[in-house]
C-alpha cells in the first residue's frame, strides 16, 4: 500500500483557489494529484471512480467541499466505509498512516 502525499488546494487559470458547487467537481484534480487508484485498496480506478469524503458528509463536521477530505475510491471500499463513525482504529485513513512502514505520517 503506498501513502497517500496530499496536494495543494487547486487553483484555477488565475491562481486563486478553486472552488466548486459540487464535490464531484474535484474528480479531474484528485486524479491529478493521487492518481486513478482507490485510496484505501490501491486498486487502479478505470472505470468506477468514486470521490470519497474521507469524514463522512453526514457527520457535518466538514464543510463537503473542502478539498482536505476528499480522497478517490473504488465502489466497494467507499461503501464499507459508509457514514461509519470514524477514528484511526476503525479506518485506514491512508494520508495519516503509511501502512507498509507502520507509522503515523502526521
């Protein structure tokens, strides 16, 4: 499993932060920035991309625009995930922990 480096927030053709009215409208850039692969398998995404919020939109904790907590998945891993309550010990939160070297990136 590889870590997952987050990107800047995107800025559009006059360099100011870009900004959207629908998380799907991060799709192009988060391929841009990690790739076509699910975030939490490493599964490559050919056809079945899904923009994940890595805090469920249901918790409203945060804003589901921000750009901080989108990552890309695969169907299956983004509905295992779900609307779960989330913590470090029930998910893998791949821009926290580098699996392969078990340690906390942040």
């Amino acid at each position: 499993m590889r870590p997952i480096k987050r990107c800047l927030h995107p800025v559009d053709k006059a360099g100011n932060p870009k900004i959207v009215s629908d998380y799907k409208d991060w799709r192009l850039d988060l391929i841009h920035c990690f790739g076509a692969y699910c975030a939490y398998c490493n599964d490559t995404l050919a056809y079945e991309l899904n923009v994940e919020h890595q805090v469920a939109q249901s918790s409203r904790e945060v804003n589901p625009l921000a750009w901080d907590n989108l990552l890309l998945s695969c169907g299956p891993c983004n509905w295992a995930k779900n609307d779960a309550n989330f913590t470090l010990e029930s998910h893998y939160f791949p821009d926290i922990i580098d699996v392969k070297r078990n340690k906390q990136l942040i």
